[in-house]
C-alpha cells in the first residue's frame, strides 16, 4: 500500500507539471497581456519596455516557462502584470472564504444525500423512492446560476414586501456585524443561500449513487447470511449494510472535487461574495494572465489531490482491493 | 426460416421442411406463410426491440415528443415567435406577463417581446448543444476508439493525457479559453466545448473496444484479411453504438447547462445574438422586481435539460437492458 501510495505521489507530481507546461502554454500564446496598456495614450514606451523586460515577455515562450515556473516555486506565483501586486496573499484570503463555503455545502450535501439515498433504496418504487428520483432529475437539470439568481430575487421580494431579512443575498458580511456570536450569525446569514444553491447538484448526485450502491449491498450474500443468523433488521441495515454502502460514496465525493468548483465559480459570482471564484472572475476580466494561471495551478493541484485521496481511501476502505 | 422466404421469393420453389413444409407451390408471403403455419412470424431486427423498449419508457417518449416540438420552435423561429427578438414596442415597457395582448413572456426594459427573445435564445442554445455534440462524438469516438483497439502505448499515452484532461477544472478551462481565443460567436463556443468534454465518451468507448477486441468475430475478420480501419469501422464500432448514443444524449444535456453558465457569465455567446444565459444575466441586471426576465429563459433551460436527460434514460433502457443503472 505504501508504495503504491508512494509511486501515485510521484505520478501526480509529473501530472501536475505537466498540466502547469499546458496551462502555461495555452494561457500565454493566446494573448498579449499588455495589449489594452499598448494602446492607452498614458502609458508610456519605456514602462511597457520595463514591464516587458521583467515578466521576460519577449523570451522564447519555454524560456518564459522555466521563469514562471521558477516564480511560482520560489516566490508563491510572484505578482500581477501592472502594479506589482503579491498574488498569493489575495489567493490566500479569498481560498479561506471559499473553503468555508465549500465544507458548509458539502457537509450539507453528503447529509441529505444519505438520508435520501437509504431510504429510498430501503423502499425501492416507494412514493419517496419516486419522489427523490424526479428532484434529482430536477436537480442535475437546473443550472447552478439560476438557481442561485432565483433565490436571490425570491429574497430581495421577501425583504422588500414584508421588510422580513431572513438571509442576505450579497456579499460576505455585513456593514459591522460585531464580534463572536453575532459574526458567526451574520455569517451564517450570509452564506446560507449559496450553500444551499451549491448543495444542491450535489445533493442530487451523491443521493443516486448512495441509493445504488445500498441496493446492491442489501441484495448481497453477506447481507442474507446476517439475516440469517437472526440479526435485528435494525442491526443488519445499519452494522452491515449502510457501512459497506457509503464505501463507493467517498469516491465519488472525491471526483466530484472539480465539478464542485465550476459551482464555486457560478455561486460566488451571483452572490458577490470575495471568494475564489469571484478571484478568478475578476482576474479573467482584467486581463492580466499571471493570477489567472496561478489560480489554474492551484485548483488542479487541488484537483489531483483528491484523486489520487479518492484511490487511496478506496482502497483502505475495502479490503479487496488489492494495489500491487 | 423468414430470411430462406425472403431470398427464394421470386425463385424457384424449394423444399424447405419446417412447420408445414409439405410442397408448397409457389414462395407465399410472409404474413401468408405465417397465418398458414399458425405461428405469427415476423422479422423482427436488432432495432425493432430497441424500438419497442423505448416506447415502453412513457416519461422518454413524452420528452422526446417535447423536445421535437421545441427544436421545430427553434427551426422555424422566425415564423412561430410572435416578433423579432430585437423589436421594441415602446408602448409596453418592462411590462410583465400578460394573456392579453401578445407578449405572453412580458417584455424587457427596451419593449423587446420576450417570448420572441426566448425563442431565439433556444434555437442559439440547441444549435450550440448540437454542434458540441456532434463534435464531442466524432473526438471522442476517434480517440477512444485508437486507444482501445492498439492498446499498449497508444492507449497508456491517449488515456494519460484524457486523465490529463480530465484533471483540470472545466469550467475554468473554458471560461479562460473564451477570454483569451475571442468569444461571442456561437460555433467558435461550440468547437471550445467540444475540444474539452469529449474525455468522458472517449473513455466508455475505449472500454467497449478493450472488452470486443480479444473477440472471435474480430479474430475471424482479421483472417479473412481485413485491415484495422475496416475491423475498427465494420466490427467494433457497430457494437458501440448504443454507449455512444446515450452519451451523445448526456453531452447534450451537459453542453446546454455549460453554455448557459459562459454565457451567463459573459463569456460565452455575446450580443446581439440572443442566448439563454445570456438572457438570464441580462435580466438580472433589470431590477429585481423584473421577475419573468430571469424566469422563463432558465424554465426553458431546465425544461430542455430534463427532456434530455429522460430521452437519454429511456435509450439506455433500450439500447442496453442488462446495464444496471447505478446513476440517474
């Protein structure tokens, strides 16, 4: 298992480099980053020259690589084109707004998703089974963004008629929400609603799959054999089925990482709030490459990671599978 | 016993055994043959059953029946929607929805009929969604197919590099790839999409031909002397075609919901096209209180999506009974 865990870490290492010569590549031929300063009548030749000279834009583009990839390494993604602003402080601070997020919705998600799915894979073509099937249906059909603006505009109407704010419908926090329990309560109201836009396709997925794979647990050999030995239902469902169930669901969990972050990106952007989303977002938006491919590089990290978590938890999880 | 009636029809008459194979004095029809030996024979094909089990899918057929009367919508756009989607009707600013008069959407803040602007909003979206999924099948299809009948170091290159792929995050692919390769025309969105979610087929397809190619029937095409392409084209693809239609039906679904986010982001198809998403985005921009602006464009979107994604169930159903279905 060690080595098998070892030789993944070195794999995904080549991966990721290899991923950060694409993205690096794709971003960089795809554009003149200075072309909008180019052409404002302010900026004079000589500080295009200057900016030219220290991003080395005018190396061969595996030259230009080798540069950026010794600024990310060494200098955390270095700084944007114009201004010389630091990168990773701003990725740091909008990654922990996004994270909060993230967990709430997930944590959220995975819930109801096994609630959901047991118990309709305990009633299979029950009027709930029927009923889960057709808002997961629904669920993977509405787009995120919609979703997140229809919330919003359900809430502004709710606080504008009846002058009620039962959440917030922008931003992170509030004008001065104080300290301790009254922030986490304005956070909480803040970030209520795109928690519940997120969840939601995810609620929709991980429910399918929990029902699946509880329905071929419960059809099992080793199932019948507790039944037979005089278990209490009670015990059977929850001791030796539920468990060997949720296996497959970690998986999917993890793969579900980078579709999670295109929601990510949707969500804040609707509700406004400084996360990674909003980060990129504005980065694309201006133009400039540098925070854009650090943001790339950042979330396939991230991405690789939970594959290669997802394999490895698979197989400490279930004794059968075997890596050699 | 129906293909001996079909190949002697006309010919000579044979002795040919069977349920009533006495003498019979000339080749009978079918349906003749089949009332005579009191057994209902008919040629049934491959397809037939298919047919039939997807008719059996009462939610699929409804779909599909929805989703034809809206691609029809689309097609004809210019002569079912009630105006032109850049028409102003300035007497009817932001005017909500209304069964009197025509605007049964209500209208923009500029007077634009909204139901005309939805309407050709659809036909952008699904021609985009059927461009992506033309494209996506023929990429796909290819590079799955390549890596699963060569194997070896073919198929670990072609399936590291769709690992590869698959790694990065979409959506922020895409989002980067329209800002910095140009946007707004709606096929150069389609071939970008294309370009990025054709891993997921290639896989499934790759896998299929891993599992037919150590197969007697290709071993058997390979002595009669046909080459690769042919075995590829003749043999194997054949056998895929059920995996490859249900997930032409998911990549449609899924090419719909992704241009809409571009597009709602602004990234996607630009004005003056009319675009759901971008239709969406534009309404949120109208005041909240401009309810329907949001509404319906997304309804459609929705709508559109379940359809498919109903189709794309029924079709599994019928094209591949023995599958499992582990997810909706």
């Amino acid at each position: 298992m060690l080595t098998y865990i070892i030789r993944r870490l070195l794999y995904s290492v080549v991966v990721l480099l290899v991923a950060s010569f694409l993205i690096f590549t794709f971003v960089t031929i795809s554009g003149d980053p200075l072309a909008f300063l180019k052409m404002s009548p302010g900026a004079s030749p000589a500080t295009i020259a200057n900016i030219e000279a220290r991003k080395h834009l005018n190396d061969p583009i595996v030259v230009q690589y080798v540069y950026w990839l010794q600024d990310a390494v060494t200098n955390q993604f270095g700084t944007t084109i114009i201004g010389e602003r630091k990168i990773m402080p701003d990725i740091q601070r909008v990654m922990g707004h996004t994270i909060q997020l993230v967990i709430a919705a997930e944590l959220l998600a995975i819930l109801i998703a096994i609630a959901i799915g047991v118990y309709s894979a305990l009633r299979q073509y029950s009027v709930f089974d029927y009923t889960a099937t057709t808002f997961s249906f629904l669920g993977l059909a509405t787009p995120v963004f919609w979703l997140a603006l229809m919330l919003q505009i359900l809430f502004v109407n709710i606080y504008l008629w009846f002058d009620i704010r039962i959440f917030y419908t922008a931003n992170l926090s509030g004008v001065d929400p104080g300290g301790g329990v009254y922030f986490f309560l304005d956070r909480v109201q803040h970030l209520a609603l795109p928690v519940i836009v997120l969840c939601v396709a995810s609620i929709a997925t991980y429910s399918r799959y929990m029902r699946g794979a509880m329905l071929e647990v419960i059809n099992s050999d080793y199932v019948r054999t507790a039944r037979a030995k005089g278990l209490k239902e009670r015990s059977v469902i929850m001791r030796h089925a539920f468990r060997n169930a949720l296996i497959p669901l970690t998986t999917v969990i993890a793969l579900n990482f980078g579709g999670l972050i295109g929601g990510v990106v949707v969500t804040e952007t609707v509700f406004g709030l400084d996360g990674m989303g909003l980060y990129f977002i504005n980065s694309l938006n201006s133009g400039d490459p540098y925070p854009v491919m650090a943001w790339l590089m950042i979330v396939s990290a991230a991405v690789i990671m939970f594959n290669l978590l997802a394999d490895i938890t698979y197989g400490l999880l279930d004794p059968r599978v075997r890596h050699d | 016993m129906t293909d001996l009636i079909r190949t002697t029809e006309g010919a000579k008459p044979l002795d040919r055994g069977g349920p009533g194979g006495d003498e019979l004095p000339e080749p009978l029809h079918e349906d003749e043959l089949a009332h005579e030996s009191g057994v209902a024979v008919k040629a049934r094909s491959q397809w037939y059953y298919v047919r039939t089990r997807f008719l059996r899918h009462r939610l699929a057929v409804a779909s599909l029946i929805f989703l034809i009367f809206l691609v029809l919508l689309a097609i004809f756009a210019r002569r079912v929607s009630p105006y032109a989607y850049d028409e102003l009707d300035l007497m009817n600013i932001a005017q909500g929805p209304t069964r009197e008069g025509t605007h049964w959407f209500g209208t923009d803040l500029l007077g634009r009929d909204y139901l005309s602007r939805v309407i050709f909003g659809l036909r952008t979206s699904l021609w985009v969604a059927a461009l992506v999924a033309g494209l996506t099948t023929v990429i796909g299809t290819a590079i799955g197919s390549i890596a699963g009948y060569y194997g070896g170091t073919v198929d670990n290159l072609l399936m590291r590099f769709t690992d590869l792929m698959i790694t990065l995050p979409l959506l922020a692919v895409l989002l980067t790839a329209s800002v910095f390769l140009g946007n707004g025309d709606p096929v150069r969105v389609g071939i970008i999409l294309a370009l990025l979610i054709w891993t997921g087929l290639a896989r499934i397809v790759r896998g299929v031909f891993l599992s037919l190619r150590e197969k007697e029937f290709v071993e058997a095409a390979k002595a009669a002397g046909a080459g690769d392409a042919r075995i590829i084209i003749r043999h194997l693809l054949p056998n895929a075609v059920g995996p490859i239609i249900v997930s032409m039906t998911l990549i449609i679904a899924a090419a719909i919901l992704i241009e809409a986010a571009l597009s709602f982001l602004g990234f996607g198809i630009q004005p003056p096209t009319p675009a759901l998403g971008k239709l969406i985005a534009d309404g949120q921009t109208q005041g909240f209180e401009a309810w329907w602006l949001v509404t319906f464009p997304g309804l459609v979107i929705v709508a559109v999506a379940l359809a498919v994604n109903f189709i794309g169930d029924g079709l599994r159903d019928a094209l591949d009974p023995t599958q499992r279905r582990l997810r909706a």
